[in-house]
C-alpha cells in the first residue's frame, strides 16, 4: 500500500496501479505505467514502470502532478507474435502448463495471476522465432502446487505426441513442482528420443528482473538443437545471466524461495550449459544422446498412495499406521544422515524400527532417504542402520527423497510389489549414480 | 566379508577382525590389526591397519603367512588422559552424549559401536590438554537418532551447570540429529553467556580419515576463548583440515550423509572460523559477544505434540486430521517454493487449504516454512499464497523447517497459545533473519 495522502490522491484522481501515468516531480516529467507500492520502501514515493522497463520511484511533494493517459486494461495486453514458419528451422513443441513463466502481475491486487496467453509469453522474447518453428500445445494452465499426478500423466502423453514431428520439446511450468514433475516424466517417458526441456520463471514476464526471457531463450535452443535424449530442467545457472543449466531431470531440486537459479543439480553435475546464444557446452559425458534413443513409450502407470514421510526427533512413528490403514501402498522415509530414524523405544512405544517392520510385513514397499538431500543412504555403517535394513526397508542410494516417491508411484502403477521393491533401488532413468570414492570424500 | 578361502584360514587360526597380526607377503612381512574387509573391495586382500594409522591391502597367495600376535581385545583398548589441572588454562566442560565421536568401530561386525570413554576420546588428541582445563560430564551416551525432547532437556541443564564455572562449553553429540539438538538449545538457553559448542565426527575416532580430532581441537579453542554467547555448531568448513566453522544452532543443517563438512550455514553465514591452533575469525559482526550475556535461565518446557509435515504433490491433507485427533498443539509444514500447499480441491475432496484452516480453528498452531530449505517464505507474491495465509497459518519467514519445528514445541511448551503464534515468526534466538535485499538476488 502506498502512504494514506498518495491513496487520497490517487482514488481522487481515479487512478489505479496498472494506469499509463504522467507524473510531474521535481520540475521533471515521467511516463509509465503506475505500479503497486514494492513491499519494502518508501510509501511515499510512486513507482512507475518506464517505457525503456526501469522502475522509478518517484517522492510526490507540493507541486508535484500525476495524471492518467491510459486505463490499466488498455495498457497491460500483452503483445503476441504470430507464429509463422521459418525455412531451415527445426521444430520445437512447446507443452505450455502454466505458473509463473506464463503469469503476469495483478496490479490491482500486487498479487500474481495467469493471464498471458503462450503467444504473449513468445512475444516478450522475440528473438526466439530465430531458434525454431514453435507449435504450441497447452494441456492445463495450472499453478504447479496444484499438480496432481494426472496432470504428469497428461503432460507425459502431449510431450510424447508432440516429440514424434519435432526436434524437442519444452515444457512451461510453475517452478514450485517441477522437479517432481520432471522426475515423473524421466520415468514416465520410456525410451525418449529428444530433448524434453521444462522450463519457468521465478519472476513473472512483466518484471524488469524476470528470468523468463533467458529461460526461454537457453531452453528454445536446447530443445532446438540438443544432442540428448533426456528429460531436465533448464533454468538460470548463476545470479547472473550468463547461462542456463540443463539438470537430469531425477537429479534435480528446486533449493531457494526466490533465487532465479534456484534450481541445482544434486548428486549429479548438470549435463549440460547452454547460453542465449544458443551455445551448449555439454558436462556430463555419460548423458544419454539423441542417437541413442529408442522407440518411445508412454508407460503413464501411477499408484498415489504413495507417502513421502520424514523422521524428526519426537516424531510419532504411528503415522505410518494411518497409511497402512488407508491402503497406500508404499512409502518413501527421509531419514537422517545415512538413512537413520530412532531404534529405541519411546515410552513403551513401539519405535519408528519397529514401524517400518510392521509397514513392510503389511505388504508396503518402504525405501530410505536422507533429509540431508547430498550423498547416499547406506545401511552398513552403523549398527543401527543395519537394524533398520533388515526389516526389508529399501535403501535408495543416492537418490532424492522426491524422486524417490515419485518413483515408487510410478512403480507400483506399473509393476507388482516384489518388482515394485526390486526395482527401486536400481538405476532406470539417471535417479541413482553408482558409488564412487567421491562420495567417501 | 572375505573370500571363503580366507575366511577358512583365518577361523583355521582363530583369528577375527581386530587382532594384531603378522602377514607375509611377496615376502615382505607386515604387522598391523587385521580390519573387516571393506565394503567395496577386493575380497581376497586381507586389509591390514598398519601401526602409522594406513591401511593396506594385503594379497594371501601361495607362500604368505599370517600369524596372530595379539588378541583382538588387547590391541583396541584406547589410552586414556589424565585430566590434570593446568595453571593458567581456561575451564572448559565437556558434555558428553553419545554419537560416533565417542565410538569406535567393531571389528567384528564392521559397524560402528558407541564404546568410547570420554577420556579415551581426548586421548586421541593429546594437545587438547594444553587449551584448557577440562571437566567431563556425561548425562547420557545416545545415537542422535534416539534423542528426544526429554534429553534436550537433561543437555540443556547439564550446559547451564557447567557454563556457570567454565569459560565455555563443548556438547560432543552424533551428528544426525545435532542441528535439531542445537535448535533446542538456543531456546532453551535463555540468556546464555558464553560459548556452546556442539561438535561430533563424521568418522569415528578409530579411523585414520576421522574429523573427530579436528572437530574436537577446534571446538575446544572456541569453548576455551571465544568471544561469543551463543549456541552453535563447530565443524569441518571444508574437504580439507584447513579449518572449522562455528555455526549459529539456529542456522545450521547437516547437508551430506558422509562428508566431514557436511554441516552448513543456511540463511545466514558462519559466526566464525577456527583452526588448530586457535585462530578465530569473527564473520558475524551481529553474534552476540561474551559482554552481552546475561543472567543465564533455562526455560526447558517442550510441547512434544508438534508435527513437521511436507506437502507434495498427490500428498493427503487429511493427515492434519490424524493430528488434530491426537491432541496436537502445532504443526509446521515444509511447502514448496515461497510456501505453497495445494489450494484446489481434488477428486471433490477439501485441498490442503482447507484442512490448514480447520486446524487453525481447531486451535492448532500452523507454521509455513520452505522445503527449498534455502531463501524466505513470503504470503503476499501469489494468490495462493495469500489464500494460506489468510487461513491463519503463520509464515516462518526464512526460518528452517526443523528450527521452526523445534521453535515451535519450545513456544507451546512455555507459552499459551496466541502468544506462541505470535512469537513463531519473530526472532529470538537468530533464528530469523531481517529481510534483506540479498534475499531477492
């Protein structure tokens, strides 16, 4: 909120955040467009978004004049390019899902919304018509926490589709989920043949500091021109904009709040940087490349009474009871360090340990995580440990607790228990690295 | 496990793993303790521990011997100091718990066994003696995993004793659950006046890679000298044995399963640096300095009916209802990006935006933190956001999730209700920092 006389002023004048404005201040004249008080800072200065992008802010004292020139609507339609096909372009399916990358700001309310068609997004970088011949599909348009495993099913199947005519595929998407999202395609995608590159931004496309543009761009050539047959996440590489990074898609988290390289690669290095340029350095040797992809296949099977559980100090391990009882049929614990949750009774209780026995005599499938996100579970250190693998508790490795969830569903929707248990601390789709002194380092 | 070969010869000998033995091979002779066979290795090396503290790997061909010299008992009995009183050295108290740092491995099993004294644990690293004079107290000798509220509770008290005659403190503590240990301190410890420095090892003190004399050395010259009154973590800042980095109990987080700097300063830099030989770098001018300490008073009350829940996607709201019957006084839930949960209802059923409201007006404390672990949350970016917080759900700001779990039974445990939601997102203990423009980098 702006200061109460700037609110005065402005309902006197009848004019809104999102308003073309003319403001006099300091003999000196602006125009722009009238945007909501920034959460820190003065409240008694008008911000105003400029013509060349910059924000202004601008101190309203005696003699100072703000008029409107255009209404907030009129100002905020976004442009769209036309999509035209280019001779010597490759093709490039965009799968466009929604969240912030396709979001503009409310500035009535300050809050985020979705408003901007696919096109519009296109038209904020128009360079990227250079890169490829974009066909747009848009199975949802949906913030990304409310992603539910059919919409993964849903992307999966138009990512398939869209990869049969075309070089590769980007994928827009909230960025809040879309690493499960891109761990589910990893797995759901049997035998990609092309690049599938999901993308997003953490700043919404009407912001000066938006990450969207280079996003685009980095992830337009990526999918235009890349030699993988892998799913991963493209998105700023460092605070700057020198690059973006593409991280196996199972490799991959999303580790600050509002960072626009968020993004890292865990237990993995990114397989590849790519500028917006469209120069791609490639760094992991071992990615899989386009000529080794085979024939496609959708295996879109879910089971989602999956649960993903973390064990605390003081945690009530009967919590696995209440997934027993519903009939999930798995769960994935995030254990500490090495794969640890308590093996002495609490109370009289019957411990976390003696839970998990009891969860995977039920017929779960439970695997072992590690909250500390880096390195891997192993159930061999400590004397503990090896009470807790020998309830049949799985050790995952060094694979991410929500990849590892995402994987179990994804398992159970497909194969039976014994597979399912099998199969999960095997490597399928770059989840899990083989051991190496490195990681003993 | 050996090869079977070796394993018959050794049981024809009656030789086990821990015994001091003598191996001929390629006619040179070797004397050293025979160690379990390492997990990934060669099966038919016999490895040896030689008297300078290197392993090697021995291979039994025709012609080698092995003969046992010393049995497996004698040889792994560790020396123990003296604690003899030094004129002129700072006291320092040693608060013993338990954790690999006071264990050693049992050579029978291979798996690590908490068997270590104390004072056999200072023995490794005799120039401890000549930085302070140090009394041990050992309240109990526990596996992190198993601790609990209750022995917060016992640790904070056994501190507050010892710091009343001692320049500082020094908790030996497993690692896996040592953040959450130092969390509880620094509420607990209400005014603490000096400094308290949780330490443990990664390795245990039988291993020639432990960080357990480092981390023992170092902390001990923080305890001894430090200008700080403040709970904090000290260990291994890197791959190397250059330095140790003491970290704020409120901003720390175990962030490898196996690495020696596995501990991190998230959301906050390292209140100092220390090597060796006693050098401190002061990094954080805002720590509170000895000077500042005041009347030091344990507030030990916990609520242990608080829960720490991660949202995903397909994830059940309806677990906050098993709370809710429990009796439950709080909740923290770890959503994603700026502390997002699913707002659309799925299949008809209420979304996790319902039941968070519903435990809100059951009367349940809701906090929001970041599974990003890394950045703040924030309530007023996206519409959705503002949805959750409208319920009521308090946002921890950049508060880590375990933090604001443990903040959280401390609140419930000493205050009613109202004052613990309000007190949740302001700072007591470091927990929280001030926004700054960093955060939007």
């Amino acid at each position: 909120m702006y200061s109460r006389e700037i609110e005065a002023l402005l309902q006197k004048k009848g004019i809104v955040p999102g308003d073309t404005v003319r403001v006099v201040s300091n003999r000196k004249s602006f125009e722009g467009v009238l945007l909501p008080r920034p959460e820190f800072g003065d409240q008694d200065a008008l911000v105003i978004k400029l013509k060349n992008g910059y924000n202004i802010g601008l101190e309203l004292k005696r003699g100072s004049k703000i008029e409107r020139l255009q209404r907030e609507k009129e100002s905020f339609a976004f442009p769209r390019v036309k999509l035209e096909k280019k001779e010597g372009l490759p093709d490039v399916a965009i799968v466009s899902t929604g969240g912030t990358i396709e979001s503009k700001v409310d500035y009535v309310t300050g809050a985020v919304h979705m408003l901007v068609e696919p096109e519009e997004m296109l038209a904020q970088v128009p360079e990227i018509l250079d890169v490829a011949n974009f066909k747009v599909v848009s199975p949802m348009r949906i913030a990304s926490e409310d992603m539910t495993y059919k919409n993964w099913q849903e992307i999966a199947r138009a990512v398939a589709k869209a990869l049969s005519d075309s070089h590769g595929v980007m994928v827009t998407h909230g960025t809040d989920t879309m690493h499960y999202t891109a761990a589910a395609l990893s797995f759901m995608l049997e035998g990609v043949n092309g690049p599938v590159v999901l993308t997003g931004a953490q700043r919404s496309v009407d912001r000066g500091s938006s990450d969207a543009f280079m996003n685009l761009l980095c992830s337009a050539h990526m999918a235009a021109k890349g030699n993988v047959a892998e799913v991963g996440i493209c998105m700023h590489a460092n605070a700057s904009d020198s690059y973006c990074n593409f991280m196996r898609g199972t490799k991959v988290r999303k580790l600050h709040t509002t960072r626009r390289d968020a993004f890292r690669s865990v237990n993995g290095r990114p397989i590849a940087r790519v500028d917006t340029h469209g120069n791609i350095e490639y760094m992991d040797e071992s990615r899989k490349r386009r000529s080794e992809g085979g024939r496609m296949r959708v295996v879109p099977g879910y089971e989602p009474r999956v649960a993903l559980l973390k064990f605390y100090p003081n945690s009530d391990p009967e919590i696995i009871d209440f997934y027993i009882d519903r009939g999930y049929k798995g769960i994935i614990i995030e254990g500490t360090g090495m794969g640890h949750v308590a093996v002495a009774p609490t109370d009289g209780k019957l411990s976390w340990l003696g839970h998990i026995k009891r969860a995977v005599e039920s017929g779960m499938v439970v695997g072992m995580t590690s909250q500390c996100l880096n390195g891997r579970v192993n159930a061999n250190v400590y004397r503990n440990l090896r009470l807790i693998s020998g309830t049949g508790a799985v050790y995952c490795e060094d694979m991410l607790p929500e990849v590892a969830l995402v994987k179990l569903g994804w398992l159970l929707g497909n194969h039976k228990r014994t597979e399912a248990a099998n199969l999960l601390a095997k490597n399928i789709a770059g989840e899990i690295t083989e051991r190496t002194e490195i990681d003993w380092d």
